[in-house]
C-alpha cells in the first residue's frame, strides 16, 4: 500500500499580500517628511497576486522506511 496524495490550491501571496504589486517608501526630504513611493511587480506571483501551493502526502505501510 504505497501511494501519494496530491493537493494544488490557489492562496493570496504572501509577499504583496494578494496586490501583486510591491510599494516603497522613499524619504525625499527628511526635514519635511516628503516620501514618494515606487511600484514594482511583485516577484513571487509575477504580479497576480495568487501562488498555488502544492501539497504531497506519501502514505506507507506501517514499518516501511521513506526514501527522502
């Protein structure tokens, strides 16, 4: 009795946070506390904003070793 279980579901990314998009903060004067802020495609989803997230359970019979 050897078989896997695969399991594939979409989840929000957790680097943009599902806006797949990254926002900086860049102080453009420290005395008035101007910022601006810049924009990139975030590289974890390559800017959708989802990843999926795999899943894979290796079920054994009791007593056999796993090959990692």
């Amino acid at each position: 009795m050897n078989f896997d279980s695969h399991n594939i579901e979409m989840v929000i990314c957790w680097q943009c946070k599902g806006e797949g998009e990254i926002s900086t903060h860049i102080m453009t004067d420290h005395h008035r506390n101007d910022y601006r802020v810049e924009y990139k495609e975030c590289f974890d989803c390559d800017g959708a904003g989802r990843v999926q997230k795999r899943t894979i359970v290796t079920y054994k019979k009791l007593g056999e070793e796993f090959d990692d």
